[in-house]
C-alpha cells in the first residue's frame, strides 16, 4: 500500500488485513504501563490539517508516538499557508524536510489524490471535503467487528447528513465490500443525487443502498445504526425546516433506541450534536460504541502507519 486516499479501491484483503493489524496493536497494547513500540523510529509523520479536527488529528498523532515516529504537526493557520503558499509548495517543503508520510486534512474535495501526485511521501487522506475519510470508516468497521463479530450479512443504517458526509461516502463503500448491507435514512434534501447507484458498477446491483425517509421504520431491521453530524458549515441555504423538526424526524431518542434490536449498536463519528441529532442519554448508554470508535481510532491509524511506513520493510 502506497497511500490510503479513500474507501473506493480498498480491497477487502487490504481492508480486513489494516482491522486484524489494528486488532493486533490493540492486545499487544493492552494493560501496558508504557505504550512504546519502536517501529516507526527514525520516521517522520507530519500530520497538515486546513480543516479543524479533535479526533483525527490527536489519534494520528498518538499513532505515531506510540509507534515512536517523530510527529510534526501543521496546522494552516498558524504557517505559512495563511501568508498565501500553496498546498503543493507547502507539500514540498515538507517532503524536503524528510517527511515520510503526510496526514492531510483539506477542505477542498481531491485535494489528499493531488497531494499524492507532487510528493514522494506515503500521503493519508483525513478528511477531503466531502469526499472521503477512508480512517473513519475504517475504525468504524473495528468497533463493528468487536461489538458485532462480522460485518458479513449485517444491515447498517446511516442516518442524517448523507449529502456533505465523507464519513458517509467512505463508509458505504467500506461496509459493502466488508459484506454488510448499507440502508440510508435523510430528508430528500440531504441525499445526494444518484446515491442509490453508487458502486453499483463495483458490487452489482444485489448489493447497493437502500434508500428511505422513515427512521423508525428502519430501525427494527438494523444490526447498527450510524448517526451523522449535521454538518452546517458547509451548508449554504436551508437544507431542513428547524434544529427541532431535524430532531423530531431524525434524531436517535431513547424512544427509538428502543425501536433497535438488542444486540445493535449505535455509532456517531462526533463531533455530536447532542439534543440533535441524538439525545444525551442514547450517546452515554451501553449501547452507543461512540468512546469505543475514539479508542478504536488510535489502533487503526497506528495499523495504517504500520501498513505504509513499515510491513513492507519488514516483510523485505
Ligand atoms: N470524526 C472526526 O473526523 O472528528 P474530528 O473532526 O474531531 O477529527
């Protein structure tokens, strides 16, 4: 593997080989007083984010560390991207230092494929518009695996902003070639045109998205139910009526947890709207998988880190 750019090429040997690494990672981690493992010394991994980020960001950053990779983190506003650079200058000037792998986080849909194209360096994609966020939908499918034991034959409900989510693009493709079934459930006004014909041509009619409006309607006939952020700031115009009528229609309450069978899981990438787009109880139940994904996140991009900047060598 050269680069993790999305979900789309993403066999499924490569896919279940990063979730068994990370699997991996996380036993040999476990009860550790000191999470260390040299296998990155001497590598560099510059993580460059042009778009906010809590999560993916620190979990990269932990990654590395505890692999002991030197970890430099770029952020653009405090570098010189804000005095008007270029996102290929700034990538050169990176790979000149010695980069061995860019973390790239950019508004800007494609711009992780174009970074890949001027360097080098391995290149991560985490985060490109709305595009993809291949490490979301990864660390996705680990919590799945753990809660569920297999993603084969299982019906995973995706609700909410499908129209601006790259989680949700990375996600369907991830699930399908994983074996599951991908529902959604949005207002018409947040699906993007097409959407049941997504990789049709990749996995045939029998296995494409299904596509509805009623979410307590699916929610009896889900094995896990993946709740998306609202995501405002890259909406222009009003794509719903009110936070509140949102709520009404889409959000996860404690009445429609109830609607789930026992053993499903309730995932949400967050940042969560609570109140919103689910209630206050629902995230902190046993139910929701939401600190797990966290958790679970730091093993997967460790295992992607290990996948690129060392299994070769290893294997060599
Ligand atoms: N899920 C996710 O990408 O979160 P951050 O924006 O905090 O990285």
């Amino acid at each position: 593997m050269r680069h993790l750019l999305s979900t789309t090429d993403l066999q499924r040997e490569t896919a279940t080989a990063l979730l068994d690494t990370a699997e991996a990672l996380k036993q040999a981690l476990l009860g550790r007083e000191v999470r260390k493992l040299p296998t990155l010394r001497g590598r560099t991994v510059v993580t460059l984010f042009y778009e906010s980020s809590t999560r993916t960001r620190a979990s990269f950053e932990v990654a590395g560390k505890w692999m002991s990779a030197d970890v430099v983190n770029i952020s653009a506003a405090g570098s010189s991207v804000a005095k008007g650079e270029s996102l290929r200058d700034t990538a050169l000037t990176l790979a000149a230092m010695g980069a061995d792998c860019i973390v790239i986080r950019h508004p800007a849909s494609g711009a992780a494929h174009r970074l890949a194209s001027w360097v080098p360096t391995h290149v991560v994609n985490a985060g490109d518009g709305t595009h993809q966020h291949p490490t979301q939908a990864l660390l996705d499918a680990a919590t799945l695996r753990e809660r569920l034991g297999t993603l084969n034959g299982r019906t995973v409900t995706i609700v909410g902003d499908v129209l601006h989510s790259r989680v949700a693009r990375s996600n369907i493709e991830l699930l399908i070639t994983l074996g599951a079934r991908v529902h959604l459930v949005a207002p018409a006004t947040l699906l993007p045109c097409g959407v049941e014909n997504w990789g049709v041509e990749n996995w045939g009619v029998a296995n494409r998205v299904t596509v509805g409006h009623d979410l307590d309607a699916a929610l009896p006939g889900t094995d896990a139910v993946l709740m998306l952020r609202v995501q405002v700031e890259r909406m222009q115009g009003g794509f719903f009526p009110s936070a509140r009528e949102y709520s009404i229609s889409y959000g996860l309450t404690e009445a429609r947890l109830e609607l789930l069978p026992e053993h499903a899981v309730v995932l949400h990438p967050g940042p969560m709207l609570r109140g919103m787009e689910i209630a206050h109880s629902v995230a902190d139940s046993p139910r929701a998988a939401i600190t797990e994904q966290v958790r679970n996140g730091v093993h997967v991009r460790m295992a992607v880190l290990y996948h690129l900047l060392a299994a070769q060598e290893e294997q060599a």
